[in-house]
C-alpha cells in the first residue's frame, strides 16, 4: 500500500453503527463485541456523530447512568470526517491535528461508507515508512 492509497482500502469490515436513541451500556456491547473503540451513529446512513470510548469514559465520570444515557447526548457531533477516496496519509494527519483515532468514510450522497481508525493504518504506514524504496543504496 502505498501512503497515497485511498482511505477505504485501510477500514476494517464491517461498518458497525449505533441509533442516537440506544444507551451508552448497548455501545459499548457492541464496540465490546466487535473490539472497535468508537462507532458512527447513524439515522439512515447518514453520520450524526460518532461515540467512543472516550466519550463513554466520560459520561462514566459525571456519574452518567449507563442503562438510562442516550447515545446522542454523550456522541461527539459533528463528526470529522472524509471522503473513502482521500489519501490515506491526509486522513491520518486529519486524525493526528484534530485529536482524534476514529473518522467515518462518507461518500458524495452523505452516507457512510465505512469507519477507519488509528488502528487500522498505523502499521501499514510505519510498515511503508520504514522499507527503503526500490534501488536505494544500504550502507553497511
């Protein structure tokens, strides 16, 4: 893969999602179940935010009740996000200044397209950064 490489060929199948109205302890089953930190909240395929472990950490801290608290209320919103045909390497800096390790893919019409993290792009692009391009000399 190279670091120009579209952003869709980096997001893990399956896109998993969460409804605005489902509670904070069913997020987290889901991102449990799937072992994903974050997930796109969505209302017919378009993104309305995303909830993360951290957002979910947070709720846990200002005593949030996990079976009572909405998704909507403790998401971020609005989400950052890209294009599935942005290069690799301009999302990963998208993530890096916006503080952020999760950014759903949306296409042209709005909807979301796929989920890509830190997780999913961290090795293939230390992976590429680290192999010497082709015809470089090695000193020994």
């Amino acid at each position: 893969m190279q670091f120009s490489a579209a952003a869709s060929a980096f997001a893990r199948p399956p896109l998993v999602t969460a409804e605005p109205d489902s509670t904070l302890r069913e997020a987290s089953r889901i991102m449990n179940e799937h072992d994903i930190g974050a997930l796109v909240v969505v209302r017919a395929q378009h993104v309305l935010g995303v909830i993360s472990e951290r957002d979910i950490a947070h709720a846990v801290s200002m005593s949030a009740d996990l079976d009572e608290a909405r998704v909507a209320t403790w998401m971020t919103s609005p989400a950052i996000t890209a294009r599935p045909s942005d290069p690799v390497l301009d999302v990963a800096y998208l993530m890096l200044d916006a503080g952020i390790r999760h950014v759903p893919l949306v296409d042209e019409y709005g909807t979301v397209t796929g989920m890509l993290s830190l997780r999913d792009i961290e090795r293939p692009l230390l992976e590429q950064a680290l192999t010497p391009a082709p015809g470089t000399a090695h000193s020994s």
